[in-house]
C-alpha cells in the first residue's frame, strides 16, 4: 500500500463517510519523492479544499503513522478520475438540505427525558428558555463539554419543542460537519445561492459540534457570514461544541468573540446521583425495573459519560431479553465484565504522580520538586487532592511522597483544590478524567 494510500485508510476512519466520499475517495498518489509526495485530485475544489481544510489531519495522520513525508502537494488530474462518487455531487445533495428539520431531529432526545443535576442544571435552564422564548433571552446559546454529557441531546429536544410550540417557525438544525460538506456541495454545483438562502432565512440555527470547524478557515468564513445575518436579525442560533470558544484549536478570533458575546453554560460529567436517576430514567422507558445492587454497580462502574452508562444497561437489557433472565447482579457482573478490573486495583501514590505527571507534559521527577512555580506547584496540589481521594495514604505520607512536605501543606493543597473544583470547570474535567484514568 503506498503511503497516500495508508493515510487516506487512518483517515477513514477519523471521517465521517460523508467528507471522504466527498474529497478523498477520488484522489491518489501520483508520486513520491523523498520526503514528499504529490497527490491527484479531480477538480480545483478539492484540491482547495485539501489545501485549507484538510491540511493538519493529513499531517496528523502522517505523524500518527510515522510516515517519512513533510510535504504532500495536490495536483488536478487532466483526466478526472471517475468514481461512482460522482452521483454524490448530484443536485439530491443539496436537495437534502431542504429535508423537514424535524426527521433530522431524534425523537427520544426531549426534555422530558433529559436528567437534571446539578453537573448540568445551567445547560438545562438556559435550554428550555431558549426553547420556551427563542431570541429573547441569549442569543447566542453556546452549550460545551465532554464527549457523551448529554449536549446533542439538548440541542435537539431545543429544536423539538420549537417544532411543537411554534408551527410556523423556521428551525435549522445542522451538525458543523454537515454545514461543511453541504457547502462543499453547493460550491462545487454552483448553488451557494440555495446555501445561503437555506441558512440564512432560518428562524433559529442549530449547529452542533461547531469545535471541528477549528483549522477549517473557509468554513468559519462562511459560518461567520451565516452568523451575523441571523445574530442581525434577532434570530436565535444555539451552538454545541466539546470545549469553550477559548479553547477551540484553530477557531479564528472573529467567531470566537461571537460565540462569547450571548451565554456560555457548560454541561459537567455526572455525578453518581445523577448517574443513578438517569439509569431510572432509561429503564423506565424500556419498560423495566432495575434491581438496587444492579443500580449502584452499573452507577459507579461505569465512567462519568452517560452515553457509556447507557450502552452498559442497552448490553444488560439486550442480555436479558436474548436469553429470557431476570436481570440480577450476578448476571451484570459477568455481562460487563470489561467494566470490573479484576480484585480491586489499588492506586498507588506513585501511580497517581505520574498520571498528574504525564497529564501536565512533566516528568514525575519535576512533580516533585520544590518549587514555588506554578507550572509544577498546580500539578502537584492536584496530584495530592487525587492522592487523599484515591489512595489509602495518610497525609504525613503524602508530603514525604513530595520530599518530606508537612502535612499541613498537604491539607492546604487539598483543601484548595476541592475548592477551585468547584468554580473552575476546566479543572474538575481534568480531575475526572484523571479519576477515570485509573479505572
Ligand atoms: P454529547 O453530544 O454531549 O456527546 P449526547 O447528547 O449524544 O452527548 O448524549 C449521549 C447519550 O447520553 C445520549 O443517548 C443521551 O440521551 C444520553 N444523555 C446524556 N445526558 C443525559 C441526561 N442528563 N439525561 C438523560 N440522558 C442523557
Ligand atoms: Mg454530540
């Protein structure tokens, strides 16, 4: 397989299939030569678009497959290379942009199945105003966090109940990947036009996942156009994305002041009670009672994602119904294995150093030294908070695991941190993904 080969199969799979087919299905290496290589593409626009939009995942994917290139250039083939993929440039891809908003939108995500807790209250409140009064309250709506908190849910119970309360409204749901491809479509068939028209008379803007238009400067171009039109006519615009405005590689600095300008609500991971009501939740929607033990062992065996909470009671009803069993404990233990990690798995104090360690691209030894710089002394009180909660460690031992800290130091920096937890959200992600990480 030669090497253009080999990065157009990583990217397959980090694509949706909608973007490959569109732009790397037709193209393939024409040659190689040292370090570089030459790659042909069928048209101009693809080949644009490799340039601008595509540029740091195909280096990405160099990296990640340790290819020898540094440079990859896009020629226009004379001949175009034929590939059935043509029939996706066809006008019924842009037609699909006029499909009925609400057969995009998934009817089990509403707000009455949506669990409020305190990890996501803020998100919820400001869901359903918007929903209730759109273009009255915040505008725009920028929803963020982690992978699986529940933001597309939200997104589109917001579209959903807009579609029952308000007939004559023009809802626009889109995710940002398909807003990108749509327009790729409509350039290359010369129907910006329709595009334009389609986004820009909505009532309200849906867009989700707008984090993975960082990099992807023509896009925002014309997302920042889309934008302002609606933000000037008072329509409402609600966005998703997996970090906040300020944190999104590659978003340019016009976009980014925009998404600040209206309300910012993040969506935090589940905290156990809220892990449990949402168990009770779905299984009361399939229709079944789940035994307490079960409860509580799918609630704190799983990670703080509800989607990998859901997929462990999906695997358990799907078990149980197959094989006609009452759910019970026994059976979710041997069901989900994969979740238990064999007899209890003690972390170590030393453990924990270098997941802090490794997390804030330190070595352990930096950790540990005693320094009053706050690019060392921030890891390290984060890494005794996780010790106190995680290990069995007295906090004498602690301090000695930092050369001989007292253990009132420690105490301190525990205290600290449990505190700023509690008002700086970026910071308690980063505990629960280190919690999670020892799981
Ligand atoms: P995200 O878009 O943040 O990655 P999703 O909205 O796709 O996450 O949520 C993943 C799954 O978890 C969905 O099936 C969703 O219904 C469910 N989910 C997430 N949060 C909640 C919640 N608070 N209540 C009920 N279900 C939830
Ligand atoms: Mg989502």
């Amino acid at each position: 397989m030669n090497a253009w080969d080999q990065i157009k199969l990583s990217l397959a799979e980090k694509i949706s299939t909608e973007a490959f087919q569109n732009w790397f299905a037709d193209t393939r290496l024409q040659q190689a030569d040292g370090d570089r290589i030459s790659v042909l593409v069928p048209n101009e626009a693809t080949k644009d678009w490799m340039e601008r939009e595509y540029a740091e995942s195909v280096h990405a994917a160099i990296r990640d497959l340790k290819l020898p290139i540094r440079q990859v250039s896009y020629e226009i083939s004379s001949s175009a290379v034929t590939s059935n993929s043509h029939t996706d440039f066809s006008p019924a891809v842009t037609d699909s942009l006029f499909q009925s908003p609400v057969s995009q939108l998934n009817p089990k995500f509403t707000f009455d199945n949506f669990v409020v807790g305190s990890c996501n209250q803020f998100a919820h409140a400001a869901a359903k105003a918007v929903a209730t009064m759109p273009s009255r309250s915040y505008n725009p709506l920028f929803i963020y966090g982690g992978v699986g908190m529940g933001k597309t849910h939200l997104i589109h119970a917001i579209g959903r109940s807009l579609v029952q309360n308000f007939g004559g409204m023009r809802i626009v749901y889109t995710t940002s990947e398909r807003f990108m491809n749509q327009m790729i479509n409509c350039i290359k068939l010369d129907r910006m036009p329709q595009f334009h028209q389609h986004f820009r008379s909505a009532d309200v803007l849906l867009i989700d996942d707008v984090h993975i238009l960082g990099g992807k400067e023509r896009t925002q171009d014309e997302f920042f156009h889309t934008f302002n039109e609606l933000y000037d006519h008072q329509k409402q615009i609600v966005i998703s994305s997996d970090s906040s405005p300020k944190n999104i590689p590659g978003l340019v600095e016009r976009l980014r002041s925009r998404f600040e300008w209206g309300l910012m609500v993040d969506v935090q991971p589940p905290d156990l009670e809220t892990k449990m009501a949402i168990l009770d939740k779905k299984s009361e929607l399939e229709g079944i009672k789940l035994p307490e033990d079960v409860r509580i062992f799918l609630a704190t065996k799983t990670k703080s994602n509800v989607r990998e909470l859901e997929g462990a009671l999906i695997r358990l009803i799907a078990y149980s119904s197959v094989s006609g069993g009452t759910i019970n404990l026994a059976m979710a233990q041997q069901i989900l294995k994969h979740l238990v990690h064999g007899p209890e798995r003690r972390v170590t104090v030393e453990a924990v150093i270098r997941a802090v360690a490794e997390r804030f691209s330190l070595q352990p030894s930096q950790i540990k030294q005693k320094t009053n710089e706050h690019r060392i002394s921030y890891p390290r009180q984060i890494a005794m908070y996780l010790m106190k909660e995680l290990t069995d460690a007295s906090l004498p031992e602690i301090g000695r695991a930092f050369g001989g800290k007292h253990h009132t130091t420690v105490l301190h920096s525990v205290k600290k941190i449990e505190h700023l937890r509690l008002k700086d959200a970026d910071l308690n992600r980063t505990i629960h993904s280190l919690i999670d990480s020892f799981n």
